[in-house]
C-alpha cells in the first residue's frame, strides 16, 4: 500500500504540453504527460496491454498513445483506440492506472495512495512562484533533506523546514525545497520561487546558487 | 544469477553459438539459463560444451548439435528434438547466419514480440507496416499436439517492404510456429504467384531469466541480393524491436491473463501463454508479489 504523501515528482514548466515523460517515486515508474490542451496525468508507467512503458508513448490531442501497438488512452485512463481492429469499441477493463496528481506552486505533485486524503503542502498563495531548477542528488531523502537544510543554512535569509523547506531571502523572494524520493539512494530536489527576485535573470541567479549547492553536497 | 533448477527449461535445447563464431582450437566462454559453460571448437566442424564450476574448472559435459547454422546444447534430458525446418535443405535458398543480439528481456517477450503483426505500423514503419493501414484480420491458432507446437495460420498483412526482395507494397501472408518456449519461426509469402516462402527463425539462448541472445537464421528465395544485404536488413528490423523488448515491464512474461490484456489480434500470445501455463515452466514467469 502506498503511503497518504504528496510528492514534488517535477517543476510544472518541464512536463511540455503533448509530451510523455517517465517520472519514479519510491520506487514506483510513472508516466507524467500533459495533453495537447495542458491538462497534466500521472499514470503507472506500464500499458496494460503487453507492459510497455507509457512514458516512450506519443500524446495526440487529449490521448496518450502507446508507442508498440498505438493504444490509445483517454484522460480517464480508459482505452479509446486499438488499431489493430479499427471498428471496436475497446472493453471498459482495459484502462491504465491513474494516480493523483495536482499542479501547484510551479510544480507537479503526485500521491501514489488509493484513496487520497492528505492535503497539499501549504505554500500560501499559488499565483507568482517560478521554477528555478532540479537537482537530483545521491542520498536517501532524509539524507538529502538534511545536506540542502546544511546548506541553506548559509545562505543569507530565514529557513524554516517543513515538507517542504522554504528561505526568505531579505528583498522577501522565498526559495522553495520540495523532495522527490526515488529510490533508497536517489532523491529529485525541485526548486521554486516566488516574489521580486523572479524576473528571468533573477531566476537565472538563483538556478545557478542551486547548481552550486549540489557541486557543495557532492564534495562533502 | 544461479544455474535454473526448472526441469521444463533444463529439458529443451538451446541456441548457445553460431558456427564460425569461434575459430578452430579456440573455446567461448558464455551462459544458458544461469549456467556458465564453455564451447571448444575442437576440429574444423567438432565441438565440446562444458558446464565451468564456481572454481573456473570444466565440468559435466553437455549434449551438442549444429543445425540452421547454430550451435545447440541442453542441460538436461530433451523431450521434444530439434524442429524440423526443411527450407534450410533446399539448395537454392539463401541461408544467413546473421550472428547473434543481445536483448535485455525474458525469453517468451522476445517469442511473443516475433508473433505479433499489430506492431508492423507503429515500430516498423514503411517496411513491414504503414501508418495508415493498421488492421490485423482474423486468424486462426492451433496446439499441434503431435509434435506439441503452436502455430499461427492464415496471417495476413498489408505490408510496404515485406522484405529485401520486394518492391511495393503488398498484402504478406505468414504463418508462424512456436516450436519451443525459446525458438519460433515464420514462413513469410513474399510474392502472390510463389508457393516458396522464407523461412525465418529466431533461436534464443536465455543467458538468465532477463538477458537474452537471439539467432536468426534464415533461409530466403532471393536471386538479387547477398546473404549480407539481407541480414542487414533483418538487423534493422531487429534493433527498432529490441528498443521495445527493452522497455516492457516486467521484463518476466505475466502469465495471468488479467495482468495484461489481449485482443483478439494477440491470439497467438494467448495461445502462447496458455501453452507456457500448462508446460508449468517457472523459468523467466513473472509471479506477482502478493498484495
């Protein structure tokens, strides 16, 4: 059973409209693409028809396609199209299993549980935050948690943890740390922001403090 | 991983070399169902296969034969002998070796990627299939229970270079056989007039339950082109299926029906995969961990 827990699994600019994209998270494969009109789905990355990964498949208007047998599947996760017999209308059972998923902040998150109760973190306003930039780094996230707190603890401004760890720098821009679990030795960092430093240099600024935290975590 | 104790997989031959691969007085060292062994080349077309133990030292020596330009070895006590496959006889045939590729799945993914015409339009664009012509029509399935095989019969489909020697598309007849869990084979119409039809194979050597290497020899009426134009063209097909073997999940074949779910163009995967089932081999089967 997987646990009530949303995840930060990407930053909402890099999941491109009409793209598939593989995405893990504890372990688990997700497929995360976006339809042509935006609307953004986290499924297991597996078709129910013969396995193969969803995440290599083509999106086409509001479907996704599997790349093997051109299966086609609706936003509902049921299966509309099999090419192979063009006049029928495919079973019900056939429909790939969808998860949680919900965009905010900048980011994509997903929740793997059933029946999802957990609410989001709470970041306050959802207008205004820009992405800034993914690392991934070699740790369990606990362990990654703590080496980017160790860090951002140098930087100039206020850190606060939580699920997801914040820095109010002093012109009142807040940085934002949300955690992706991989796997026991892999966690993605997603980081955004929000408030005067996100101007496009700004954020070119604070993407490049980023990739010098990681450069320091590595070295340690 | 450890050599299998599944004595269903021990029981069949195995594709474990092709002939020339090794040169004379030279030994290959490589692996079938999790058993390292090593194959001498003892004289110009004699060979001696042995298990090598966990201190490197030759061990029991294993049964051999050379066929369809492979090289055939068994762990255990074979059942059912080598297919008979007559096409390789008939003098005027092409036959090609083309070597040996290494695909990182179980064995059966690679039998069932062979079986399948729905993925021509999609993974073999302008040769075996076309975008826009994507139907597989009725066929029919069949357990030859005298020599225990599944054939596929009947097979048609639209094709705009069903080979080297084609030129324009046209509608390509097959029939398909699945002479053991690790070797299957089709016979492929190429012409409307000819009643000769290629003979195809692929041999597979489960080197473990997810890594595999696969023969295909053939044997081709084709007075144009070299044994060389047409394996690379068989090699092309087979690195644009080899991106899809390799990403399939799991790499284990489920055998639960609702695991993964057919239609009716997987016929001969489902025949397949019941045929697996009631063979009760354990080898290279995805069993799902209980919830």
């Amino acid at each position: 059973m997987a646990p009530d827990q949303w995840n930060a699994v990407a930053l909402d600019s890099q999941i491109r409209a009409s793209s598939s994209n593989p995405v893990i998270v504890n372990d688990y494969a997700l497929a995360l693409w976006r339809s042509a009109s935006g609307e953004v789905n986290a499924w297991e990355d597996r078709c129910p028809h013969r396995g193969m990964r969803l995440s290599l498949g083509f999106v086409e208007g509001e479907k996704l396609r599997c790349i093997y047998h051109g299966w086609g599947y609706g936003p509902d996760g049921q299966c509309k199209v099999i090419p192979a017999h063009p006049d029928l209308t495919p079973p019900k059972t056939i429909c790939a299993q969808r998860h949680a998923v919900e965009s905010r902040y900048g980011l994509i998150w997903t929740n793997l549980a059933e029946d999802p109760h957990a609410r989001l973190p709470d970041l306050g306003a959802d207008d205004g935050w820009e992405a800034v930039r993914s690392i991934f780094l070699n740790y369990a996230v606990q362990d990654a948690r703590k080496a980017v707190m160790d860090d951002l603890v140098g930087w100039n401004g206020a850190l606060s943890d939580g699920d997801v760890v914040t820095l109010e720098l002093p012109d009142g821009t807040t940085l934002a740390a949300a955690f992706q679990p991989v796997d026991a030795g892999s966690t993605g960092v997603h980081f955004v922001a929000r408030g005067p430093a996100v101007s496009a240099e700004g954020r070119h600024g604070l993407a490049r403090q980023v990739v010098q935290l990681r450069a320091r975590i590595e070295n340690n | 991983m450890t050599a299998t104790t599944d004595p269903v997989a021990r029981n069949e031959w195995i594709a474990a070399g092709w002939l020339g691969q090794i040169a004379p007085g030279a030994s290959h060292d490589t692996m079938i169902l999790g058993q390292p062994i090593r194959i001498t080349r003892t004289g110009e077309d004699s060979y001696r296969i042995s298990e090598i133990g966990e201190d490197g030292s030759e061990g029991r020596e294993l049964p051999i034969q050379t066929r369809y330009t492979c090289i055939f070895t068994t762990l255990g006590d074979p059942t059912r002998p080598l297919p008979e496959i007559h096409e390789f006889d008939e003098a005027d045939r092409v036959v090609v070796g083309c070597g040996n590729v290494g695909v990182n799945t179980s064995p059966y993914r690679l039998v069932e990627n062979f079986l399948d015409m729905a993925h021509f339009s999609f993974i073999h664009v302008d040769t075996l299939g076309a975008t826009d012509k994507t139907e597989v029509l009725a066929y029919r399935t069949e357990h030859r229970k005298d020599v225990d095989e599944i054939w596929a019969v009947d097979c048609t489909f639209f094709q705009p270079a069903a080979s080297k020697a084609v030129k324009g598309g046209q509608m390509t007849r097959y029939l398909y056989r699945v002479m053991s869990p690790f070797s299957v084979m089709l016979y492929k119409n190429i012409s409307e007039d000819s009643d000769r039809n290629d003979a195809i194979c692929v041999f597979i050597q489960p080197l473990t339950e997810t890594r595999c290497l696969a023969y295909m020899p053939m044997a081709i009426v084709d007075n144009e082109n070299t044994a060389a134009d047409i394996a690379d063209f068989q090699q092309s097909i087979f690195l644009q299926d080899r991106v899809i073997l390799e990403n399939q999940r799991p790499a284990l074949l489920p055998l639960d029906p609702t695991y993964e779910l057919p239609t009716r163009a997987d016929a001969s995967s489902i025949a397949f995969r019941r045929w697996l089932k009631a063979m009760d081999i354990r080898f290279g089967i995805y069993e799902k961990q209980a919830a």
